[in-house]
C-alpha cells in the first residue's frame, strides 16, 4: 500500500496524522484508546484523533 501525508497536527513523525491511500482510503494515526468501553471486533480497532486535524483537513480541502 502506498500511503500519501495529508494534513498532521506537528512536523514531527509521532502525531496525529491523516494519509491517503493508493487504494482510495484513509488512514488515520492517532492515540489507541482503552478506556471506552465498547466491544470492538478483533478485526478493527479504535483511533482517537484530535477534532481540530479535522477540522484542518476540511479547511484545506484535502477530505
């Protein structure tokens, strides 16, 4: 999969982030929160992204 940077919250590499992919989806890199509570399929998993890279990302039109 090839993976392109769309918008992040800092210039270094540990921070929330977006990317697009060559498959036409997004990926999203984010905190692994554990204390929600809910029953996630062993398949998936949860992401917790500030609302604010949203936010920037709507604002230059990049989702």
């Amino acid at each position: 999969m090839k993976t392109t940077k769309l918008v992040s919250t800092c210039d270094i590499k540990d921070c929330p982030t977006i990317y697009a992919t060559d498959r036409g989806t997004l990926l999203f890199q984010g905190e692994t929160p554990t204390d929600h509570g809910l029953r996630i399929p062993a398949h998936e998993t949860l992401v917790e992204i500030p609302a604010e890279l949203l936010r920037k990302a709507i604002r230059e039109k990049l989702i």
